[in-house]
C-alpha cells in the first residue's frame, strides 16, 4: 500500500487530504477531491470505518463547526 491508498481510507472524504512538497512545489493528493472541504460536508469513507467511529467523530466535529453539512452512514456512496 502507498501513502496515496493509505489517504483514501480515512474515514471522511475531508479526512482524505495530504500536501507534500516536491521541486519546491506543493503537491495535493485528495483522492475524492477538494469540494467536501470547501463546501463543509462530511462524507463518509466505509473502507476502514466503523459507523460508531463516524458518529463519534462526526458529533465532536458539529459541536465545534456547527455550520458542517453530515452525509448520513446509511446514505450509501460506495
């Protein structure tokens, strides 16, 4: 597994982010793409999540930043 594969099962697709600088240029891996985090949505990724893990994270995450739109765990993606 590559650190690539490795972003793209954490558990919410704003989670899914890396930056690594390469020939002084900032490379961007973001493996479902950047509009969840400008658009404040938490979608989950199942690969290795648990439902009880999004719910926990997802709550502490709306306490903080109540404006986050939370895509449901049963609305299926993938």
């Amino acid at each position: 597994m590559n650190l690539e594969d490795a972003i793209s099962s954490w558990g919410s697709s704003i989670t899914c982010i890396g930056v690594r600088l390469e020939d002084n240029k900032l490379v961007v891996c973001a493996p479902y793409g950047l509009n969840d985090i400008f658009s404040m949505t938490i979608r989950h990724i199942k690969k290795q999540f648990t439902e009880e893990k999004y719910q926990e994270k997802t709550k502490k995450w709306k306490n903080k930043w109540p404006l986050l739109t939370i895509i449901p765990w049963n609305n299926e993606r993938e």
